[in-house]
C-alpha cells in the first residue's frame, strides 16, 4: 500500500541522512535486507496475492524477436586473399603454420 510503501522511504531517508557523503548504494540495500520484516509488518496479505495473481495473469508469451546478424561484406580483393589462403571448404591447408626445419 501507499502508506507502507511511504513509511518505508521515510526509515530509507533516515539512512541516507546518517551516511551522507558516503558511498551508500550498497549500505542502503543491505539496510533494507536486514529490516524487511520491520517494514513489512503492517502490509496486508491479500495485496501481495493479488499482485502475484496479476503478474501471472499478465501477457501472454511472445517468443522475443532475434535480430538478424548482418555478415561481414568482404571487397572482391579480400574475397580473393581468402580463397587463395583456404581450401574450398574455407579452411587452411594443412601444415599451413609449420616451420621448415631443412631451411
């Protein structure tokens, strides 16, 4: 509700004055992990099933839209550098990285 939702900012806002010129992200969210009961308290039950009642009525599932991967556009010269460096299949010849040990 509005009220505890209220009461809540306000304890939040006593922290946030006592840590002032601190860095408090992380004390304020460990604040509120060890007090959720106290804040809690006075909040009904029926309105924290309806609202897991609405999230689960909610949408439907739509299935998320992928977006498509543009290739890489080679020019004719690298195209050819490719080719030339690879077999049909775009892999390297065999023995490609050997080192001449007669040399």
């Amino acid at each position: 509700s509005s009220a505890i939702k209220q009461s809540i900012l306000d304890k939040l806002m006593v922290e946030v004055e006592a840590n002032l010129g601190t860095a408090m992200t992380y004390t304020l969210f460990e604040y509120a992990k060890d007090n959720k009961e106290v804040f809690m308290e006075n909040q009904p039950v029926n309105t924290v099933t309806s609202v897991s009642n609405s999230i689960s009525i909610g949408t439907p599932d739509v299935p998320p839209s992928k977006k498509k991967e543009k290739k890489e556009q080679l020019s004719k010269t690298q195209k050819r550098k490719l080719a030339d460096k690879t077999d049909n299949k775009g892999e390297l010849p065999r023995g490609w990285n050997w080192v001449d040990v007669i040399k």
